[in-house]
C-alpha cells in the first residue's frame, strides 16, 4: 500500500489501513501474555522502561533516516529540524496533515506507547468484567465512528480525526489482552499458521475504503485472527514466521524513508518499486541485528545493573 502510494508504480487502490488495527490486538494480546503475572512484582516506571527500551531505538534510527530520505528526496526546508526533534521526542505535530511528517507511519507508535501506559494502569486495577464492559463500549462507539467517516484510515494519523486514534487503539489493544486473560485462546479451533497467514493477507488485499468494510474488518476480523493466531498449530514454515516477527517492528519503521528516498533515485515503476520492497527489507533486518537487538540488551542490561545497585544501596540503609 505505501509503495504504490510514494512510488506510483500502479493505479490500483489498496487499502490495508486494518493492518494497524491488527498490530494494536496483537499487541494487546502479547503484552497481556508477557507481563500479566510480572506486573505483580513490577513497578510502573519499571515496565514503562521496558517498553521504551523495546520500542524506541528504532524509533530513533527511523527518524535519522527519514531526515536523510527527506535530503535525498529534496524535501528539505526549516521545518524539517522542528518535524526531526518532535519526532525523536514521539511528539505529534498539528501543522500537517500526518502528525510524524517525516515518518508517517510513527503515528501508530504514539498510540502504542498511550496502549502501554494504559495497559499498566488497567491490569493493576481494573477488574476483568469492567475492563470487558468498556472494550465492548469502545468497539460499538468505533463502529459508529467508521461508519459516519466512511473509513478507518485517518483515524489517528493526522488531522481532525487524530484523537479517535485513542478510540481505535482502545478498542483493539483492550480486546487482544481480554483474549488472552479470558482465556479465550485456549478454547475454539486450531488451525496451521500458513491458513491464517493467507487469510490475513487476502483480507488486506481486498480491503477497499468503505465503512461497512472497515467496521467489520477491524471490529470482527482482526480480532478473530488474533484469537486464531494464539490457538495456531505448528508448521513447517515456523523458522520463517519467527524471522518475520523478529522484522516485523524494523521494517516497519525504516520502510518509509528507504521507499522515500527510492522514488527519487530509482524512479516509480514496477521494478523500482520492487527493488525498493527488498531494500527495505534488507535494510531493516541490518538494522535489527547491528543496531536494535544489540543496543536493546546493552539498555536493558544497564536497568538491571542500576536496579541491583538500587537494591543493594536500601539494604545498607
């Protein structure tokens, strides 16, 4: 979708915008299943900093290639210092119509970091019940939202719709954890990976911009194969599926800005923009086992060692 949309290399439309609605239950559900029963021993700071040491690295290395793409591209003007420093502090910008100029698709992060902070408060004190209540409140005011947009793509990138991006994060994030604390994935049918990996893409490829659509597909869809996803049976393909999730976060960031600057040096046809897919691909797996991965267990090996210190230092009061 954002190749044909920086590289024109095709006319026709695809609107896999439920792709994030996705990422944000899936989220909810892992964050649920890691941390549930570690939050009883954990302190609020201590879990905020492990989601900014998980998430911001390449947040950071994202926004210097953007600045670098938006140099390459001859996009370059004063605002660009003001877009480059609100976008390494994760700070939205209202001047334009994408919040993250530079990197649009760092909106979704911006929601994810809100999901974080709210996931910790809610699952020290919100009973499972009123949690549910106010997920399923959240999905039906969702629903009425997208019908009357007649679509769920702006919500939360930018513009007068940014706000309903806590709605659309709210509701996605809140459900992927309730599946997990019901118990839900535990109860239903399994299926192999590659059946909901199919699904999943064929859903997105034939995604068009309407409200019923993006209702259903972001209401029930998604959600489904989220519950789907934590019932999966093994298969042969699970190498390449833990591959793919180890690249999923990277690729995701540094795509935009290597597609970015792609346009402008290779052109907007059909090769180019395939060249410009393997690229990014290439460049984010570079970027996760030179810079992320290693700066993420240096980071996380520093708070272990203060937190010791910090232990050791009450002991002798």
């Amino acid at each position: 979708m954002h190749s044909i949309a920086i590289m024109h290399w095709c006319s026709i439309k695809i609107a896999a915008n439920p792709a994030v609605d996705f990422f944000f239950c899936l989220s909810g559900f892992v964050l649920s299943f890691s941390y549930d029963d570690r939050l009883r021993t954990m302190g609020p700071g201590r879990f905020m900093l492990k989601r900014v040491i998980r998430l911001y690295p390449m947040i950071f290395l994202a926004t210097l290639m953007a600045l670098a793409a938006a140099a390459v591209a001859g996009t370059w003007n004063a605002d660009r210092w003001m877009q480059f420093g609100l976008g390494l502090l994760l700070v939205p910008t209202f001047a334009t119509a994408a919040v993250f100029p530079l990197n649009p698709p760092v909106w979704s992060l911006f929601f994810e970091m809100a999901a974080s902070l709210g996931f910790d408060i809610e699952a020290r004190r919100l009973p499972l019940k009123l949690a549910a209540a106010g997920v399923v409140t959240g999905g039906l005011v969702l629903d009425v939202c997208i019908l009357l947009a007649g679509h769920v793509g702006t919500f939360g990138f930018g513009g007068t719709s940014f706000w309903l991006g806590l709605l659309r994060v709210g509701y996605s994030f809140g459900l992927g954890v309730l599946i997990h604390r019901s118990g839900l994935h535990l109860r239903g049918p399994r299926l192999p990976r590659w059946i909901l990996t199919i699904v999943l893409l064929v859903t997105l490829a034939l995604s068009i911009e309407s409200g019923i659509s993006d209702a259903i597909v972001v209401v029930i869809v998604m959600p489904v194969l989220v519950w789907l996803g934590g019932r999966a049976l093994s298969d042969p393909l699970d190498r390449f599926w833990e591959w793919a999730g180890r690249l999923s976060y990277p690729l995701y960031l540094v795509h935009w800005p290597v597609m970015i600057a792609s346009a402008t040096l290779l052109g907007g046809s059909a090769v180019a923009a395939f060249v410009a897919i393997v690229l990014a691909v290439a460049v984010a797996w570079l970027a996760l086992v030179l810079f992320d991965e290693p700066l993420r267990a240096w980071l996380a090996n520093r708070a272990r060692r203060r937190r010791k210190g910090e232990a050791l230092a009450r002991q002798d009061l």
